[in-house]
C-alpha cells in the first residue's frame, strides 16, 4: 500500500514517545460539578480545569444558553459574511466596555486570536520578541507572522532591554509579546518593566490575558489592570474559554487595531462564527464577573492556602513570589516526566486529578502536576488533596 511507509514511521514515533513518557493518550471526562468529575469511569475531585470562577455552571450563564440555543445551534457563516448575529454585536460591545477600550474583534478560540492577531499586526519589516515560556499558539503565531523572530527569557529582562536597544533601528516595527500569566506555573509577567522598555524603543506590547481575565485586578480585567499597564498595552488578547467559561477568543484595542483585524485576521474571516448561544453565555458570565467580585476574591484565598499548605508540607511550588500568591494555577515541580506520569496515575486511583505536565510542554526536567484551583473548591478538599499529593510523592523511588 501506498500509506504503508507513512504508518511504519508514524508506530515508531509513537513507540518513541512511549518510551520517554510523553505519549498522550485519550481520556473521556464527565464534569459532574465545578469541582468534581469522572474520568474513564473513576470519580475523581478534580483541580484540572480552567473554570477558575465556577461560570461553566452557573445558573445564568447556562439559562442564558439554553435560551439562545433553543432558537438557533450554530451560526452558519463567518462572521465576516452572515455569522455576525446581534448577540455577536453586544458581546463585543461588552467586551470593549469591561476591558475600557475603544473597540473588540471576536474569534473563534484563544489561540486563532493569538495566531490571528499576530500574523494580521507583525510585518515583514519588524521583529517581534517572544518570551520563551508563552503559550504555543503566541508562539506559532510569532513565527508564522512575517517578521524577524526573537526569544527571550523573562527571567534576564535587562538581556531583553539591551537586545531591542541594539537592533531597534533595523526595524521598521517591534513587538514584545508576553502572556500576562504564564499557564504551567502561575508566574505573572512583569509588564511595567516590560512596557518601560517598550516605551523607551518605541516598541509595541500585545499581551495574552487568557488565564488573568475575569481572575486578577480590581474589577478582573487582568494582570495588566492588577499591574496598573492597561494604558501601556496597545493589543490585549483574552479568551471566553476559561474564567468566563465558555469558548472563543477576543482582542481588545483602538478602533483602528481592531478594523484592521477584521479585515486581515485569516483565523477570524476564514472560520465560522461562534454559535450565538456561546456569545450568549458569555455576555451572562462577564455580567457575573462584574456582580459577584466575591468569586474572584474567594479563589485568591484558596490559591493562597494551597500554596502555603503544599509549601509547608515539603513540596516544592515552581513559583511561591508574592505576585504569583493569588494565581490559581499551581506547579509542584518532580523532574523527570517517568516520575510525574507515576504521580497522577497514583493520585487518580485515589479518586484525584491533577494531571502530569512534562516535555514537550515544559522543558526537560522539569515535569510536575498542575494544580489548577476553582472558587468552588474548599479548604477541606485543598487539604485532602495537598496531602494525598504529598503521600504519592513520597512514595516513589529516587
């Protein structure tokens, strides 16, 4: 057969990333609460979702929904010919309003968004500084964009600072592109730092608040409201999919920023609309984002005692910073991906999912769990948790 070849080098790939521990496999999952799920068949607590405030079930946000979809299930077009119903239209509107910019463009996931908007606004003539643990579609959308692409590590800013300093006049443009929160560990970038930089260069931040919006701030518009650099961040980039619990992604920005994506952005004019009940959903959600603050006040508590309990009980949390303290994503370091893959079998025999992340995700040793934390979930299920982690741990070989 023709395939034939093809197949024999697919097997040994696959052979291959069985024998490192990185092969993933499918998983059927059924979310039984915000807190609770059942995986192939085994009931499991689970801190393996995004749904940080609890909105993929809450009353209005699902009301909301059934009560768009019962008229309509998909939009039928892209949003650029027939797809833009008025459900899309007020989503935008309220989108722009809670992020206070001029302008929102929606698109159908936080990655096309990502992808989209960097190949729409990076050109041929700029460059563009990607810091090396962003989120892949930052990334792929980087280097799919037309431009000169640099890496850095957010860890040696000054390094960053001298670099743009000595090449900025090569370019026509320049871009720092960071993730507000970084998605394996919790970190927050350090945006005043970066938009000094930005500033001094003449260059142009785009910041990815997929995991800050509806977490951090005053009002939950994110890490760039947390750090007071809204007005420094010319593009933000956020999604529907995670504290606000539904699916697609956005930009916010100046009316000219977004005119131009809805005329460029391939990922948005070449995929169909979202359904208007999903924009349903998620005019609900950001209005209980905006409503009930308690939501995001009760997860930085949680996120807080699970890292001083899983500090306290001697395991080690990838980043502990004082800016970091309220992120509800948590990494608990093991090394090598043998090690964290044991971890998470173990734990989920216990009716536990905190799920492995290693290579090619993260870098090479340094596998660990991630611990994503929910509003929902309470003091006594953190504990139980933290310490079945602690126990599993211990008992694995070094």
């Amino acid at each position: 057969m023709n395939d034939e070849r093809i197949h024999q080098r697919l097997a040994a790939s696959l052979e291959r990333l069985d024998v490192a521990h990185q092969r993933r496999m499918r998983r059927c999952v059924e979310a039984v609460s915000t807190t609770e799920c059942i995986v192939d068949g085994q009931r499991c607590l689970s801190f393996a979702t995004n749904d940080y405030l609890g909105l993929t079930r809450h009353p209005r946000v699902v009301a909301a929904f059934a009560e768009a979809a019962a008229m309509q299930s998909g939009a039928g077009s892209s949003a650029l010919i027939a797809g833009r119903s008025p459900l899309h239209q007020e989503l935008e509107n309220v989108i722009a309003a809670f992020e206070g910019t001029e302008s929102a463009v929606l698109f159908p996931s936080g990655f096309a968004a990502n992808t989209g908007a960097l190949i729409s606004l990076v050109g041929q003539d700029d460059a563009v500084f990607c810091d090396r643990e962003n989120h892949a579609s930052l990334i792929d959308g980087c280097r799919a964009s037309a431009a000169k692409f640099f890496v850095y590590d957010r860890m040696n800013i000054a390094r960053l600072n001298e670099s743009i300093a000595r090449r900025r006049g090569e370019f026509d443009a320049v871009f720092i592109v960071t993730d507000s929160v970084f998605s394996m560990d919790g970190t927050l970038a350090e945006l005043p730092q970066l938009c000094d930089i930005a500033e001094r260069s003449g260059t142009t931040m785009i910041v990815d608040e997929a995991h800050g919006t509806g977490v951090f701030g005053p009002t939950g518009r994110g890490v760039c409201e947390l750090q007071r650099a809204e007005h420094r961040v010319a593009v933000r980039i956020g999604t529907l999919s995670k504290a606000i619990g539904g699916l697609g992604g956005f930009v916010a920005g100046s009316t000219l920023i977004c005119d131009w994506l809805w005329n460029t952005a391939r990922s948005q004019f070449f995929s169909t609309a979202l359904p208007p009940a999903v924009c349903a959903a998620a005019i609900a959600a950001f209005r209980v984002v905006i409503e009930e603050p308690e939501r995001r006040q009760i997860l930085a508590s949680r996120a807080q005692f699970a890292r001083r309990l899983l500090t306290d009980v001697g395991l080690e949390v990838i980043s502990s910073s004082p800016a970091a303290s309220a992120s509800p994503i948590i990494g608990i370091l093991l090394g090598e991906a043998e090690r964290a893959v044991r971890v998470s079998r173990r734990l989920m025999d216990l009716g536990l999912f905190i799920p492995a992340v290693r290579p090619p995700t993260v870098a090479a040793g340094t596998a660990r769990m991630r611990m994503s934390l929910c509003s929902d979930h309470t003091e006594s299920q953190i504990t139980a948790a933290v310490y079945q982690l602690r126990e599993a741990v211990a008992a694995e070989p070094w």
